[in-house]
C-alpha cells in the first residue's frame, strides 16, 4: 500500500516508519525539513521511501499530496508552537484534508488522547478532540485510536517521569497524582497503528487503547522507583496548583513550560478506557508498566 505518514520526523512517525517499511509499504513521508528525517538508516528500502518537504500549517493552496495514497496517518501535535496552539493545530488538520481529498486515500488515521469521564477537558486535550473532529468530518473514513500515558523511551509523559524519580530523592508532589491513568507501552501503540491500516471494522470508529493495568501518577512515579532500585519519598500536598505543577516540572525536568502547562492540565483528570472493542479486532500481548519500563531501557542501552 501507499502510506502517507506526517509527523514523520516526531517520536512515533520515527518509530513507525520502519516498520511501515519493513511491511513492504511504500512510504510517503511529509516533513517540514528534511534534513531532520534520517534517510540514511533506509538506505535498504530506499525505493520505497518517499520524502514530501511540506509545512502542514502552511500549505499552498494548490498544493496535493500524491494521487495514488491508500492510507494517511495524522500524527501531527503543536504543543510546541507559539501562540494559540489549539488553532495551529486545527489549521494543521484542515489543510492537510484539504491537500488529502482530492486522492485516492481510502482511510484516515488519528492518535489523539483518550477523554476523560467527567467530560472536563484541558487545552490539550480539548484541541485533540477537535483535530478529531476536524478529521472525522471529511469523506475519507477516520480510525481514531486514543491514548492515555504512552510509555517508551523519548515519549514526553515517560521523560518526564524519569527526570523526576531519577533527580529528587523527595518529591512534594501536587493532589493530581492521585488520579488514575492506564499506560501503554509504546510497542503496543505501533502495533495497533500498524495493525488497523485497511481494516474496514475500524472505519469510521473510535477506540480506547491502554494498557492491562489502571494506575495513579503516584503509582507511575514509585514503580519507576523500583525498577530503578532507586529509593523515593512522595508526598503528596494539597496547595500546589495546576500553574505551580506546571513551573515544578519546567525546573526539574528537561520538558518546556508551555509542554509542562498542557500535560498538567491533562493530568488533572482520570484517563481511562472506556472501551477495549479494539483488543478483539487486533489482539496482542499488552505489556505492563513495569514490563515498558525494562523495554525501554533496554532500548536506552542499545542507543
């Protein structure tokens, strides 16, 4: 098949191109520099690579992507941008519809973040529940795959774990780690991308994905702890605001203040699977957080 993959040069577009590759798919990668995109690791599927220069929120308005594509992933996210985030990222979503619908694309396929039960949304999370509904408006049949805390090696959440427990001995840590999450190891995540292109069962549907376990923040922290073998204190207090949270993770962990502010405010709610519908259509062994943990420190070890 002919796969449209943007976002190819961020965390799961690099992690997933191989492996569209490895699956004998031709591979149309759209980046807004590339030079960024590391070609030379395919350098044995380089007939099937194809590299698409193109700035998602800033298309020309004749400009089409090609003809023959089968399937389009739109892993495109703008936390970093200046200004309203929320509108670059609908601007990003329309016009790469706009430059989509005139192909031959038969499916459209979106990783957003999984919505909390109490319907409360954050900035972030509202703007990716949007960008859903932005892609799910256009002929071409959306699968929207939703995902709580993925965990793997250079996902931001899992970074930003692994930045506090290595780094504070004691952690005054804000009342929103005691809200519940269920992680993913980020295997599992390109497993189900992979697995759902040109599945017509998950056309036009949305699926929860997570992983077997439900777990606190507070429980993410001290676990990580433990595989460590590194002893932490967590104390939990009431007066740290979402504002406060936001500046303790810009000055303790690598991550931005604009990055810090969007993921607290996700975090302040629950994010759990409503549904598993999606484990029957492509089953797979699930890791559990601590099982992502040694995967990707093992990936750690290897680079």
């Amino acid at each position: 098949m002919n796969i449209l993959l943007t976002g190819a040069t961020g965390y799961i577009g690099l992690l997933l191109l191989p492996q569209l590759l490895e699956a004998c798919h031709t591979v149309h990668a759209v980046v807004r520099d590339r030079r960024r995109l590391p070609t030379e690791d395919f350098t044995g599927d380089a007939e099937r690579l194809r590299v698409i220069e193109a700035d998602l929120a800033d298309l020309p308005p004749d400009f089409r992507f090609p003809d023959e594509i089968d399937a389009a992933y739109f892993l495109v996210h703008s936390l970093g941008a200046a200004g309203d985030f929320a509108t670059h990222e609908a601007r990003t979503a329309r016009n790469f519809l706009r430059a989509l619908e005139p192909t031959h694309c038969r499916q459209i396929i979106y990783l957003g973040g999984i919505i909390p039960d109490d319907g409360q949304l954050s900035m972030h999370l509202a703007s990716r529940r949007d960008v859903q509904d932005i892609l799910g408006s256009s002929r071409i049949p959306l699968t929207a795959l939703r995902a709580s805390i993925i965990v793997g090696a250079g996902s931001a959440s899992f970074e930003i774990i692994r930045d506090l427990v290595e780094k504070l001995p004691l952690m005054i840590t804000p009342r929103w780690t005691a809200n519940r999450c269920q992680p993913i190891a980020i295997g599992n995540v390109t497993h189900y991308l992979l697995a759902v292109v040109g599945r017509e069962e998950t056309f036009r549907r949305t699926f929860d994905i997570g992983g077997p376990e439900v777990l606190t923040y507070r429980q993410l922290l001290q676990q990580y702890a433990d595989a460590r073998h590194l002893r932490r204190w967590i104390v939990p207090v009431p007066v740290l605001t979402l504002r406060l949270s936001s500046a303790w993770l810009y000055f303790v962990t690598s991550t931005t203040f604009r990055i810090a502010r969007a993921l607290v405010d996700s975090l302040a709610h629950d994010t759990i699977c409503k549904d598993h519908s999606l484990r029957a259509i492509v089953p797979q062994e699930l890791l559990t957080y601590r099982q992502a943990i040694d995967r990707a420190f093992a990936r750690i070890a290897q680079n």
